[in-house]
C-alpha cells in the first residue's frame, strides 16, 4: 500500500502540475500559444509512449529474473546504448530544421520553437527512463520526491514563461529544464542505491527489438489517434482550434494519470500474480481493478458536469464553443479507456504483441476516419468523437482477446516464493 500510495501522489502531483500549467497558458496566452505549446507536448508524448513501448516490458521480465548485478548490467546497457539513439535522432532533427530555416521554408519562431522542442525531447526521455527503472525496483518513494521538485520547476518556469512574448517556446524550455534536473536526481539515486553498470549488457537493445518493436508500433498506432489529433486539427482546422479541445481535455486528465499511475506498478504486480495463480486468475483481479476505475472515472466526471460553468468563467476565464459536448465526450473517452487500460497488462505479460499491434491499427484507422469525418460536419467535437469510437473498438477488442487468451490457460495453484526467489533480482510488489 506504501508503494501504490507513493505511485498515486505522483500522479496526483504531475496531474496538478499538467493542469496548473494548462490554466496558466489558457489564461494568460492566446489560443495560437497555447495550442503551439500542445503541439510540442504532444511529441513530447509521442517519444515517451514509444520508449516506454519498447523498454518497459523487457525491463520488467529480465529484471525480474536477474540477481541485483544482472540487473545493473542490464539498466546501464539500455541506458547506454538508449542515450546514444536519442541523442543521435535529436541531432538530425536539429541539422533538419537548421536546413530548411536556411533555406526560408520555415520562419525563425518555428525553427526555434523546434530546437527547444527537440532537447525538451531528449530530456523527457532521460527523465522518464530513469523513472521506469526506480519503478521497476519498487523504489515509488525517490520517484515521488523528483516528481515534486519537477512539478515546482516546470510551475515555476511556466509562470515565468508567460510573461515573455515566446509563452510556447519558454515554457517548453522550462519543461527541458524540470525534467533535466528530476532526470538527474533519479539517476543518482539509482547509482547510490542499486547496482549500475553503463558497460553491461551491449547490443540489449538489439535483443529485444524482436518483441520490443511490436509493443512500439502498437504504441505509435495507439497514440494517432489517442494523442496525435492535435496534429490533425492543426492540419484539417488550424493551430487555434487545438485550444478549445485541448482546454476541455485537460480537465479529464486526472483520470489518465491515476491510470497511469496505477499502471507504472501494475506491471510487475501482474507479473507475480501471473506466475503464482495463472492467467485466469489474473484476468479476474485485472477486471475488479477495471471496475474501480470505471466507478471512480465517473465519480469524477459527475462532479465535473455539476461545476463545469464555474471552472469555464472563473478558473480557465474562456468559452468555447461546443463546450458542453467536448466535455461529454472527453468523459465518455476517459471512462472506457480508464477500464480497458487495466486488462492490458494480461496481454502484454504473455507477448501477445502482434494481436494488440492489429487491434491498435484497426482502432486507429476508424477513429482517426471518424475524427477526420466529424471535423468536416461537426468542428473540433469530432476530434473526440473519432478518440471514443476508437477506445471503444480497443476496448471491445482487448476484452475478447483476453478471454481468448484465458480460455485455454488452466488456474493455477498459488505458489509460495521459497528463499532464493526472494534474493533474486529486485523486489516485486
């Protein structure tokens, strides 16, 4: 409860945070800034997602089997070889806008804007590789303490940010700031406590590619149409149109980060009850979990519903239009996705990469038709509305392969760990 605890109040902070720094651009910026500011949090989102995509499993599933050297060896070979590929990528990102700013195709405030971009990237991603590792070893409580100070910094930067004439480009330089200091934090604490090895394990990232690549492209899929439509209403409607979806979305965030940060320890909880009960086993608990957060979902939109006029006129000081149904259907987006979300873990556990990667590609090919259709007919509402159709297809999707998955899966009697279970590899939950 003490780590699930820890988990919790950090997402509780990074949801307080990510909402105070939304109220403080959509009341103190034009729509344009803030919805340049959403472009760049929303790649940010992008590399994050397909970093933990890719990493997240694999950590999970070797650590748990490797003594504690194993597992430095293996968190300093990734962080080794994963620092080289970033740092590779934001380079030629850097040369390209450099290239086309030279050659007039794109202004100075869009070169700019995307060179901040680019580290603030590099830096996100260091910050939340080193936050999977902490979470991998149950050690909730230091990602708990750099969260806080990353909230206060990126509060802090982001205040500053609109006092300036750039608000997007300084606040997306305040983001690179916070994370580069919660990465450091992180990153001792890990070498002070664990065992860390930066020269182990090399070519990791080329073992795991295999499975690895799956559970990304599934990421990237997922995030077309979950995270990216800020791209395709700047596309099909313009820059300004992303505030008004943007805006009301923020106000369901809470429930994404407690889903969140349920899921952070949830995988390796998932592992234990998979080894120790079976799969059927698993997929009941999973479900229980999935009704809470259903229940607790729209406990919250409920409440949301009955002070919406008062959030609109007096904390965000803005009306938008379809501002009713934005909201409507923000809600009934986060309720599905808040429940599917958990039976995830079941799939994931058992490698089922290539069912969820065609499921995602199912998903986000309706959903983004859909939003696409709806923006023509119905303005920004159709960004979410293509966002519900689409949670919902995965969730429908998820659930019969999950049954399918458990179908054939005999319950297993609960194994007691025997000592050297317990003395290998970092301590599950």
């Amino acid at each position: 409860m003490r780590i699930f605890s820890s988990a919790l109040a950090s997402q509780a902070v990074l949801s307080a945070t990510g909402f105070l720094v939304g109220l403080l651009l959509i009341r103190y910026t034009s729509d344009l800034q803030y919805g340049y500011y959403m472009l760049v949090l929303g790649g940010i989102i992008f590399a994050v997602s397909l970093q933990n995509a890719f990493l997240g499993p694999a950590l999970v599933n070797r650590m748990a089997r490797l003594d504690p050297a194993g597992c430095g060896d293996l968190a300093g070979g990734v962080y080794r070889e994963q620092r080289l590929l970033v740092v590779g990528i934001a380079v030629a990102v850097a040369l390209i806008a450099a290239t086309l700013w030279a050659a007039h195709l794109i202004s100075s405030a869009t070169a700019l804007l995307v060179l901040i971009a680019t580290v603030s990237t590099v830096a996100a991603l260091r910050r939340e590789y080193f936050r999977l590792v902490q979470l991998a070893y149950r050690r909730a409580h230091a990602v708990l303490r750099a969260d806080v100070l990353y909230a206060f910094l990126l509060g802090s930067g982001v205040l500053i940010a609109t006092r300036t004439t750039v608000p997007a480009a300084a606040a997306a330089l305040a983001l690179a700031f916070a994370a580069l200091v919660a990465g450091r934090i992180l990153e001792r604490n890990l070498r002070k406590h664990e065992a860390w090895n930066p020269a182990g394990e090399p070519g990791i990232l080329r073992a795991i590619a295999p499975l690895g690549a799956w559970s990304t492209a599934g990421a990237a899929i997922h995030w077309s149409f979950n995270q990216g439509y800020v791209f395709l209403v700047a596309g099909t409607l313009d820059v300004s149109a992303v505030a008004a979806i943007a805006a009301t979305r923020m106000l369901a965030m809470p429930v994404n980060l407690l889903s969140v940060g349920i899921g952070s320890l949830m995988l390796p909880v998932s592992l234990r009850w998979l080894m120790s009960r079976g799969a059927a086993a698993l997929l009941q608990r999973l479900c229980w979990l999935a009704l809470a957060m259903a229940v607790i979902a729209m406990g919250y939109f409920s409440v949301l519903w009955i002070f919406r006029d008062w959030l609109f006129e007096t904390v965000l000081r803005k009306q938008f239009e379809q501002r009713d149904l934005l909201l409507k259907l923000w809600s009934a987006s986060f309720i599905v996705m808040a429940a599917h979300q958990q039976l995830l873990f079941l799939l994931v556990l058992r490698e089922r990469f290539r069912w969820l990667t065609a499921l995602a590609l199912c998903s986000a090919l309706i959903a983004i038709g859909v939003s696409y259709w709806g923006m023509q007919h119905l303005g920004g509402a159709g960004a979410p509305l293509g966002i519900l159709v689409g949670e919902g297809i995965s969730g429908i999707g998820i659930a019969i392969l999950c049954l399918r998955e458990t179908a054939a899966s005999p319950p297993r009697q609960e194994q007691k760990p025997t000592p050297s279970d317990r003395s290998v590899g970092p301590a599950l939950p």
